[in-house]
C-alpha cells in the first residue's frame, strides 16, 4: 500500500469514528442563553436544599446542572470543586447532552480558570459560583465574550462578563436606579 493509499484510509476511518472532541461545539456558548436576574437567585437555595451531606458536615462542594427554566438535573458533592464539576458534566456525557447550551452550572466554590475551561468544553453558556472568579477565569470569558457570574448568594451577584445573558425585566432595571 502506498503511503497516499494510507493517508487516504487513515483519513476515511477517521471520518468514520464518533467525534469526542466537543470544542467545536463549545462556539455554541456564544449562542444566547438568557437567565433572568430571580432565575439566578433561585439556585442557591435549590442547591443547598440538595446537599444534604454538606449541611451535616460542611465540608463537600457541590456542582449542579439546571436547565434555563431552574430546574435542577444533577448534583454532584466532592471534596474537590473540580471534581463535583468533572462529575457533573461526565454525566452530562454519559447520558448523551453534551453540548449544555441551554444550561446553567453552579458551583459552590470559587469559577476559577480550569472551571471556565470545562464549561466552554461542555458548551455550557452560564457558570455561577458562589465566590469569586480568579482573575485569569475573568480575562478568558472576557476575551471570549463567555458569561462569568461570581458571588451568586441570596438574591445578589456580580456579572464579570456577558451580561448580555442574564435578562434585565424593566421593574427591575427601574429600582436599581
């Protein structure tokens, strides 16, 4: 076999197998997922109501999908923030609904710069953490145009970027003035 037959083979069996690689999809991040500001502030409790383990012991952080209506489809404890978020979107994988593009991710700790990395990875448009993003996290969705909430506690928050997500009704636009 020649090695122009080879390439051409090697190109054909290639084409042949399932794609893992979900970055190409990850520019459907850029796609327009809007959450309204009471949508965000529904998921600290809806999380917290779920983690039974962390209010006994106060020493697991959670990772949780909802979809764009707030409603919840998993939640993942670890030890590890990474590795609640990495089980949270293995799931997601496993049962076949990556890309996320119509979801939100909420972590309980910090949206650091390998968190915002997974979530472009598994397409998902809306990451909220209860703490703050490292400053590489925030140059990234910047420079990116990706959404980036932090300190999502109550009923407050702090968009670092893609505001153009989160939904802004005219009442509520009127009292914060």
């Amino acid at each position: 076999m020649s090695h122009t037959d080879r390439a051409t083979e090697e190109r054909t069996v290639a084409a042949k197998r399932p794609s893992r690689n979900f970055g190409g999809e990850a520019c459907a991040v850029k796609r327009l997922l809007r959450c309204s500001i009471p949508q965000c502030c529904q998921l600290p409790p809806i999380l917290r109501e779920t983690q039974a383990i962390f209010v006994r012991t106060g020493g697991l952080h959670a990772a949780a999908l909802f979809t764009a209506t707030s409603e919840l489809l998993v939640l993942r404890q670890d030890i590890g923030r990474h590795n609640g978020v990495d089980e949270a979107i293995g799931w997601a994988l496993l049962g076949g609904r990556v890309p996320l593009s119509g979801h939100v991710l909420r972590m309980s700790g910090r949206g650091g710069f390998e968190i915002v990395q997974k979530r472009i990875t598994a397409g998902i448009p809306l990451p909220a953490s209860v703490s703050a993003p490292s400053s590489l996290a925030v140059q990234l969705a910047r420079e990116l145009r990706l959404t980036l909430v932090g300190f999502l506690r109550g009923r407050r928050f702090v968009i670092y970027a893609g505001e153009e997500r989160i939904a802004v009704s005219a009442s509520a636009s009127a009292g914060a003035s």
